[in-house]
C-alpha cells in the first residue's frame, strides 16, 4: 500500500505540474494568436520595405534630400507589377519616432495639458500604399507645396475637434501653422500590443528626412522586385547604401519576436511535461496491473466480465489523475495572476484555456491508462493463475 501511495503521488505531481504548464502555454497561446489577428488599420500584404539613409555632406539642402525621394518614387512607381509606391520617414510598427506637442487656434490649455502626436513625413499616396482609410477630406497634393498642410488621424481629430468637422481648420506645430486637409484612419503603428497612438501626417517636402523608407505594394510577391528596386536607388545615386529590404510581414513578425518566444518556450516545456506524464500514468498502471495479474485473472474466472476489469483498471489508474489535475488548475490560477503582464487581451483565468488543457490532459492520460487495462481485461485466468 505504501508503495502504490507514493507511485500515485508522483503521477499526480506530474499531472499537476503538466496541467499548470498547459494552461500556461494556452495563455501564451490565445494572447499570441489574437495579437497576430488583431485590426492594425493598415494591410502588410505584398508590401516590400527598402530603408535609405542619405548622407549629410552630399544632402546638405532640403531640396536635395525631396528631389532624391521624388525621383526614387516616380520610377519605382513605373516598375512592373507595382500597384503604389510612397516615402515615409518611419515604418509602422518600429516605435514613437517624432512627437510633438500639437494644438489649434485659440487653445487657452496650457502646454502640459496639450495633446502630443506621433509625426509621420509622408509623400502623397502613402494611405494607398498602406491601405489606411481616408475618412474625411483628401490625400496631399502638389498644390500644398505652397502653404503648410498636415493630415491627422481620427483619434487626434477627435481630442482637437471633439464636435466639428477637422478639414480646413488650422493645427500649431512647433510654432507651424497648418491646416487640416484630411482625417485617416488610426493605425498601430507603435506596435501591436498598444492601441492606436494620436498621428499627425506631414507632406515630406515641408520636412525631408536623412532617414526614410521606400514602400511599395505590388501585385505579386514583393521580393520579386527587391533587385529592381536597388536598381531604382542606385539609378538615382550610386552612392546610397542600400541594406536588405524587409518585407512588412516581416516587420511585423520581428515586432511580435519576443511574444513568440515566450510562447514557444512554454509550449514547450508543456509538451515536455505532458509526455512526462503520460509515459508515468502508463508506467504505474503497467506495473499495477502486472503486479495484479493473477487477482485479475480471478477476477474474471468468477464471472468478472472485460468490461468491468476494464472500468476498474481506468478508475484506479486516472483517480490520481484527477487529483494532480484539480491541484494544477489552482496552480494555474497563481500563475496565470503573475503572467497577467505578458498577456495580451487574455483573461488569466481564460476558462477556454483551462477546459482545453484538461481536456487534452484526460485524453493523453486516458489513453495511457487504456492500453495497459485493455492488456489486463484480455487476460486468460488459467494463465494467470498458472503464472502465478
């Protein structure tokens, strides 16, 4: 009996500890899929990402740094398969780059009460580029290189002008004048684990970057024409480096790195512990019913059908696997309050997550307690008892 106690222990510390690391990783896991799946406000398909930096010496003059930018753009507009093409000074998802204190006319608030905003340099057709909704007015225009215009996104529209229309009235930037011409959607641009950030959208001419990026959406895959769009740079000076492009689906899977390793790491550990407890649940009945072999064998020389051999193997084999499964459910719970940092959108106590581990744990356990009580209720009686 001690024996048997203490064999029973170990498989219900192993199953606990197993249904404590699947719930775990079941976390990880819904956090992990709802971030992937989550409205960025933009579409990262078929978009390829070529960074260009530009050097200071040769680029001293603004109007140097906006030609180069609007010559790459007009020819990687013309390449083949091309849909939209356009220059921003920070790609979505890398981060706040540029933020500045925003107001309008007549704002008595003083500046620590102010919204912020997250600045974009963008050339005309970036929102098409990227699939971001224009909800009101227009995209820049040739016709705005002669006054200050700025595009701003719903969220900031909504803190300036909480009850009016935002095109056509006048937004202060650093002592800037614009005005409003258009209102887009928001966009994670930050990252995907933070809501959309207040966005201010300024044509690239008005403020040309060192630093920016060529976007181009086309109509097949986008590394098809990662070559010509070198080409492209170095056809506008031979002199710029050109690193190795990214596609936007990359982009946004090196922004989510971290999450998935998490996930993996616990995934994996939870596998490792399910199949530690399965091959204990299975090893203690093994040796359970090969120790109890002649009982069994008696059992059914009296009149025991398989049936019953069989409910009395499973019963006695999953009652620790039940015990260990209620005692990691509640470890679960422990754990889940402290990893409730790392999720995203997912309660700790996630009841999907704890059904679907338990289910998975029963199932496994189940099955290793099957196969050696099919074993048992096959066993002839004269040969256990001649065993014997």
């Amino acid at each position: 009996p001690a024996g048997l106690r203490l064999r029973n222990l170990l498989v219900a510390l192993e199953v606990g500890l197993c249904a404590a690391l699947l719930v775990t990783a079941g976390l990880f896991l819904s956090s992990f899929v709802r971030l992937r799946t989550i409205p960025r406000g933009f579409d990262i398909e078929r978009v390829l990402a070529v960074d260009v930096a530009l050097p200071g010496t040769k680029y001293a003059k603004d109007a140097d740094l906006t030609r180069f930018f609007e010559t790459v753009l007009d020819q990687a507009r013309a390449l083949p398969g091309v849909e939209a093409a356009a220059i921003s000074s920070y790609l979505p998802l890398q981060g706040e780059s540029w933020i500045d204190v925003v107001k309008t006319e007549n704002d008595p608030r003083p500046e620590s009460q102010l919204p912020s905003a997250n600045l974009r340099f963008i050339s005309p057709g970036y929102f098409r580029t990227l699939h971001i909704p224009l909800r009101a007015g227009r995209d820049f225009e040739p016709s705005d290189r002669n006054h200050l215009a700025a595009i701003v996104s719903q969220s900031l529209a909504r803190k300036l002008w909480p009850n009016a229309n935002p095109v056509g009235r006048k937004l202060i930037d650093i002592g800037r004048v614009h005005e409003v011409v258009g209102v887009v959607g928001d966009a994670r641009s930050t990252s995907l684990d933070q809501n959309p950030v207040d966005m201010l959208y300024i044509p690239l001419w008005q403020r040309p970057q060192y630093s920016s990026s060529i976007l181009v959406r086309t109509a097949m895959d986008p590394k098809s024409i990662a070559a010509a769009l070198r080409a492209v740079v170095w056809s506008a000076d031979g002199d710029v480096p050109v690193p190795e492009e990214r596609t936007l689906e990359q982009i946004m899977s090196e922004s989510v790195a971290r999450r998935r390793f998490q996930m993996t790491l616990v995934l994996l550990f939870a596998i490792a512990a399910l199949a530690l407890a399965a091959f204990g649940t299975y090893g203690v009945v093994s040796y359970a019913v090969a120790r109890r072999r002649a009982e069994i064998g008696i059992r059914i020389a009296l009149g025991a059908g398989q049936g019953r051999v069989l409910r009395l193997v499973l019963r006695q084999g999953m009652t620790p696997v039940f015990a260990g499964l209620a005692a990691g459910a509640l470890a679960a719970v422990a754990i889940g309050s402290y990893v409730s940092s790392l999720l995203f959108e997912v309660s700790p106590h996630d009841p999907v997550a704890f059904a679907i581990a338990a289910a998975v744990l029963v199932a496994v356990s189940a099955l290793a307690c099957w196969i050696p009580a099919r074993r048992a209720a096959g066993v002839n009686p004269l040969d256990a008892i001649r065993y014997e």
